[in-house]
C-alpha cells in the first residue's frame, strides 16, 4: 500500500509541476502580444538630424532631455515642437521632432568696438597680393616665410591667398596655417579665397552645390575660430561657370555659408563677390546675407586678366592718352563707389593685371607701368584697397627675390608703380637692376643730385603714368636734354647730370 501512495503522490507532484511550467510561458506570450509599440523623437538642430541621436520610446513613455546646446554668439533657448516649448515631461504618444531655437546676443558697443569692423579693415587693408601658395602644387612646394617678409618690407599690406582644395584635409590646413602665421607675423594681412571648382563645374544640383560651399566653409571656419580677426574670409575667388549669372542662387547659397561661419566666427570679416567673375556691375544684384551683421563686406574686380590691345573692347589700353582708355578704368570703379554709397558697404578689389600675361602679355614694361600707376591712382583716389594679380608675376620664388624684368612678367618698376603712383624711381643699373630711389616732382641740379649719390649714376628710370622727366648732361640744367614720358630700361649713352621731373595732372 505504501508503494501505490508513493508512486500516486509522485504523480501528482509532477502534474502540478508541469501545470506551472505551463502557466508561465503562456503568462509570457501574452505579455509579448501586448507590449507596447515604440515611437521616434527626433532632434533637428538648424536643419541638421544628426547633431543629437534620436530616441525610441515606448509609447506613452518620456523622454530624456538632452544637455542645452552651445553656440558662439546665441543663447540657446531649448527644443520646441510647432512653435511651443517643449515640456519633457509630457508623455510621448507619437512620432515627433523637436526643433533648436537660438537667440543671438546682442552686441554692445564695447563688444563692437573690441572686432575689426570693414571699414577699419579697408582703410588699412592697402595694396597686395593675389597668391597661388595654397593653389597650385609649384607653388606651394617653392612657398617660404622670406616671400612674405619680402612683401612687407617693400610696403604690401595683404595677400589673397587662393585655395584650389576642395576636400581639404589635415595636411593641406596644417600648410595653410603656416602661410597665414607668417603673415600675421609680419603685419601682411591674410584674406582666405576659395576656388570653388566643384560648386562651378561639377555639382550636379543646387543643392549639391550649396551643401558643398556650406560645408567647406563650416570646416574652414572652425579650423580657423580663434584666429584674430585680422584674417578675413572671401567666399570665392569669383564667380563662373554654373553660377556665372545666377543670382538668385548665389544670394540663397550665401545665406547658409553665413550661418555657418557665424557658428564659430560671430566676428570675422566675410567677404562676398557678385556673379559673372566678379563683376562690378553686378553689385547691384548682390544681396550680402544678415542685414544686421556688422562684420560683412563686397569683392569685386576688373582687368582680372589684364588691359587689351583691341580698340572697343571694355577693357581697351595702349598708353592712356585717350578718354576711352581712361574710362574703361574709371566707370567701374565709379559704379562700386556708387554702391558703396547706396547701400554702406564697403568693398575691396580682390583682382587686377598690369599686362595679359595669361595670353602671352602684349604690353611692353613702359605700357604696364602707364596702366598700373593710373588704375593704382584712381583707385587711390577712391580710397578702395585691392590685391593685384599675381604675385608670382612679380616675386621670383625659386630664388627668393623681386623679379627686375623678364619676358612675361611685371617685375621691379612696375611694382614701384603700383607703390607709389606719384614718385618716379631711379636704378642704378639697366634693366631696373641694382639699388633703387623715390623722388617726388621737383628740380634736381648736379649738388641735389650728389648728395643722393645718383650724380650720373643712374642707368634706368620708372615714369608713371602723366609725368614727365627732362635730364641733361649739364650740371644745371643744360647741356644736351631729353624729354621722357615713359619707363626707361637703359641710359648707358647718357650721363644724367641734372633733371626736372614734372607730374601733368593733364587728365
């Protein structure tokens, strides 16, 4: 009897055990039927989903708060769903995205007073430069700190350095910094100008095009955040291609880069160009983004690729004795001064050329250096700084030194035009070789002279544009005389005595 009690109470153990087991894996599938589905928050923050991960919730569930957002110059005022603060305590029944808001900081006048505003820019900006150091490969490997010490010493206050890159990536930032320390170092200033060949030639949309700007100039600005604000940011170099007329698109794409800039940089000075290279005329197309931002500005050029010999043509020059030659310079400048006036920019000529040089260059010495000192005059007069096309036009990189002439480039008396458009200069040897002097409008006899050690010691001479200089052989202004109107590369058959240099201002 005992056994049959065993073995019925063995049975029954084992039957509530497997009731049990039972009992819970139906508990769990019905638990798994009825778990509640997940819902998605998304962050976007100014248009960008990435910044923060999205959360999966359960619905009916909340959220987490991510940490307040940081952005130079803002106030980030927290996440909003149509237009509403958003409460994280509120239990999440459905997709939804919140979006950032920002309020910028209001400037005070201590706080404008303490950034290089545009026009404390331009008024000391001066003449410079357009180089290819972080261009062309030639010219980045022949690039050295002496280039740059050179052009200040001479009295060149800018370079724009053009960047062709369009990835750039650790190597290339790493070089352009260097390029922009020793100018820094050396009170040159530094304005950063962007090729753009993908927006221009390759992007197959605009939006491919204007993610492409956006991006490239978020990474440029961030890299370069806390530089001072001598160095300055030009857009592009200028516009063609795609772009060359488009406007409208270029307006909208400027409006994003400035944005973005602005996310690391409240106060550097960009620079914006209008469409078709640049172009003067179309100033008034131009619409420069964030109409209260203090620290924005215009490039604009002309004769980019130098003056032309053909009779007609806008940018016609053969040595400046007709009013056609003289206006093709002066009307547009006259057009940005007319801008400027309407709308308070201030502007900068971010291009120009004494001779044709990307076409083999037609123009004698004597003809660039009319042009030049006449183009640097009225500019001059119209107070607009500018860079002139190219440095390695005048500056001989491989050997670290002021090219004096050669067959297609500008070299010593032009430079000393644009310098100083209203002395003439003196060079001990021909060909603009050996030591060089200034000297103003005036009368020179035999003592002046000795006493500057020229007395019959010059070999060549610069003339600007509308003087005119009369040597002699005599101690005092006689003996033989020749009247000269134009740069002279050689005097080895004369001896200069005495002379009078004598500016027109016929014009």
């Amino acid at each position: 009897m005992k056994r049959v009690f065993y073995f019925r109470y063995l049975i029954l153990f084992l039957s509530l055990v497997f009731c049990s087991c039972s009992t819970d894996e139906s508990i769990t599938e019905t638990e798994e039927e009825t778990e509640a589905p997940l819902v998605t928050l998304t962050f976007n923050v100014e248009g960008n989903l990435n910044v923060i991960a999205a959360q999966e919730l359960e619905t009916g569930s909340r959220a987490t708060k991510p940490a307040d957002l940081v952005k130079e110059g803002f106030t980030f005022d927290g996440w909003y769903l149509d237009g509403v603060l958003f409460d994280f305590n509120t239990l999440v029944e459905k997709n939804i995205t919140l979006i950032a808001q920002f309020t910028q900081v209001e400037e005070t006048e201590s706080d404008t007073a303490a950034h290089l505003l545009p026009e404390d820019f331009v008024a000391d900006l001066g003449k410079g430069f357009d180089v290819t150091w972080s261009e062309f490969t030639k010219y980045m490997n022949l690039y050295s700190e002496q280039a740059v010490i050179d052009f200040a010493a001479a009295g060149f206050k800018n370079v724009r350095i053009r960047m062709g890159e369009g990835n750039p990536d650790a190597e290339f930032l790493n070089r352009l910094k260097m390029q922009v320390d020793h100018c820094l170092k050396h009170g040159i200033y530094p304005i950063l100008a962007y090729q753009g060949k993908f927006l221009e030639e390759e992007a197959a949309t605009d939006a491919e095009a204007r993610e492409h700007l956006v991006t490239w100039w978020r990474t440029m600005a961030a890299y370069f955040k806390d530089y001072p604000d001598e160095l300055t940011f030009n857009i592009l170099i200028e516009i063609s291609g795609n772009y060359k007329d488009n406007f409208t698109a270029m307006n909208s794409f400027y409006v994003d880069v400035l944005k973005a800039i602005r996310e690391s940089n409240p106060h550097r000075i960009v620079i914006f160009p209008p469409v078709k290279i640049s172009d003067p005329e179309q100033l008034e197309n131009l619409k420069i983004p964030g109409e209260d931002d203090k620290y924005t500005m215009a490039e604009w050029h002309f004769y980019a690729a130098g003056p032309n010999t053909t009779v007609g043509n806008k940018k016609y020059w053969n040595d400046g004795s007709t009013a056609m030659e003289r206006d093709n310079v002066k009307q547009p400048i006259q057009t940005a001064l007319d801008w400027m006036q309407k709308t308070g920019y201030k502007t900068w000529v971010g291009a120009w050329m004494a001779g044709n040089y990307n076409k083999g260059n037609d123009f004698t010495i004597p003809q660039q250096v009319a042009f030049a000192s006449f183009m640097t005059r009225e500019l001059d007069a119209a107070q607009i700084p500018w860079s002139i096309n190219a440095g390695n036009k005048y500056y001989d990189y491989e050997n670290q030194k002021w090219f004096n002439v050669t067959s297609d480039a500008a070299g010593i008396p032009v430079r000393d035009a644009i310098l100083d458009p209203r002395t003439i200069a003196l060079y001990k040897d021909s060909y603009y070789n050996g030591s060089g002097t200034r000297l103003q409008p005036g009368n020179y006899d035999a003592a002046a002279l000795k006493n500057l050690g020229l007395y019959k010691t010059s070999r060549s001479m610069m003339i600007p544009f509308d003087f005119e200089v009369t040597v002699y052989s005599g101690d005092s202004f006689d003996g033989s005389a020749k009247v000269l109107t134009q740069t002279q590369a050689d005097f080895t058959d004369f001896e200069i005595a005495s002379f009078k240099v004598n500016y027109l201002n016929s014009y």
